[in-house]
C-alpha cells in the first residue's frame, strides 16, 4: 500500500493544508471576515449579539457539511478520472 494511502487513512494528511494553492489568499480573506465580524459584532445590542452568534455558529454548521460534500464530489470524480485513464473496455 502507497504510504499516501496509509497516512491519509489514518489522518496523518490533512487535505486543506497540503493541497490549498490559495493559502495565503484564504488567509487575507480570512482575516478580512473576522476584522468585519468583530466590528459588526462591536455595534450590536446584547440581544442582537445572541442572534448574530447563533447566526454564525448555524452558517458555520452549514459550511462544514457543505465543504465536506464538495470534498467528496471531487475526490469522487478524480477517481472516475483515474479510473477511465487506466480501466478500458
């Protein structure tokens, strides 16, 4: 077995931190977000804050399973790449 395989199975390759041509993009992006988070957070009620943490935490969820879903589409069309590469009829 290829040790990519092996580390890959047992977590030891974390998929956005070795493959992510955008790194330093996502960071700039990232801290744009949170800088825009925290001064919007800043003007709010108590109330309002109860809402927009419950907001966050809600789109959050959502773009966890999102970004899950897109990683799976993909890993399953790279194998349907690879797969029609070297299995012929």
């Amino acid at each position: 077995m290829s040790a990519f395989i092996e580390d890959f199975y047992y977590g030891n390759i974390e998929p956005q931190e070795c493959c992510s041509e955008l790194k330093n993009e996502l960071k700039k992006k990232l801290r744009i977000l949170t800088e825009k988070e925290e001064e919007i957070y800043s003007k709010l009620s108590d109330k309002d804050k109860d809402l927009f943490v419950t907001y966050t935490r809600a789109y959050n969820d959502f773009l966890t399973v999102s970004i899950a879903d897109s990683f799976i589409s993909g890993f399953r069309l790279g194998a349907k790449f690879t797969h029609d590469t070297f299995v012929t009829d």
